[in-house]
C-alpha cells in the first residue's frame, strides 16, 4: 500500500498573548503585515535568522522605506530583535521574533537579545499638537491649528501702542 500523502501545510502563526498586546495593538497595518512575513519564515530552529531583504518582501507588495519604518516600529515595539546587522559584502540583516527562544546562535548578536521583549512596551511620549478649530462656514472648510488657550494675549511688538484688555464670555 503506497504511503498516504502528507496533509500538513506550514503556516505562521503568532501567540494569543503577543496579538493581545498593547505593543502589538500600537503597529501599523503595514508592521503587523512585516511581522507575518517574518514569521512565515519561522521553522524549529531558526529563529534569529529572519530576513527581511527587499528581494523577499517586494512581491508581497513591500516597498524599501515600507520595510524600514516596519522593521524600526518592531524593534521598538519588542516584537523583534536585530540579531545581525547587515551591509554591504555582509548579507541582510537577521531578526529574531522574541517570543521564541534562538537555538542556533552561532554567528549572532544576542547581548541585547531580551525574551518578550514586547512586555517591557511603554508608550512614547505623545508631542501635543494643539486642536484645529473651523475658521469660516461649512462651505469653506479651512482649519486652523490653534497656538495659545482662548485667555491668553499676543503682547504684539513692543513698539506699538497696542493695549491688551481681557475679553470675558467671548466664545
């Protein structure tokens, strides 16, 4: 009797508690797709050796400036670890997914290496952009960015003879 034909198809798959997140649910579309693409690589042994060359990425719709800004978002995120750097004459560079423990190590960068690392994720410092307010009438949609609260004055040059006076119920 001929052997029976294997079922199985590989697959990439990330764990419940990385997808569950808060550093996961802060990616970008476009670093959660990078991710996918990194793991799709992962087999048994060789976390530490994922490459996100151009070469490998272009057909699935990855630009080079795509490819970066994923790659940094990542890092920063914990989900991956830059295991070796790449260059010129060096190869692309080699990323580990930091959920997985590395087992083949030789050749590696791993002084930095932290296991889920995505856990130790806090939020950046958000650079407060002040609200758009609508300066005329739905028709004309112009917005303005607002630069100082409703009580404060501009003082104006000092070597005018303007006069500040506070305005009360002003909306």
């Amino acid at each position: 009797m001929p052997a029976k034909p294997s079922t199985k198809h590989p697959y990439a798959a990330i764990e419940h508690r990385v997808l569950d997140s808060a550093a996961y649910a802060t990616l970008t579309f476009s670093a959660r797709a990078l991710l996918t693409m990194l793991t799709r690589q992962l087999t048994k042994t060789n976390n530490g050796h994922l490459q996100a060359a151009e070469s490998y990425l272009a057909p699935y719709g990855f630009s080079d400036k795509t490819i970066s800004r994923g790659i940094r978002d990542l890092i920063t995120a914990g989900m991956i670890y830059r295991t070796r750097a790449g260059g010129f004459h060096q190869g692309a560079s080699r990323y580990a997914v930091t959920w997985l423990p590395i087992t083949q190590r030789d050749g590696l960068f791993l002084n930095g290496f932290k296991s889920c690392a995505w856990r130790d994720w806090q939020p950046a410092e958000n650079k407060i952009t002040p609200p758009k307010i609508r300066t005329d009438s739905r028709k004309n949609v112009s917005l303005t960015i607002v630069s100082a609260d409703k009580s404060t004055a501009d003082p104006g040059d000092k070597s005018t003879d303007n006069e500040l006076m506070p305005c009360r119920g002003v909306a």
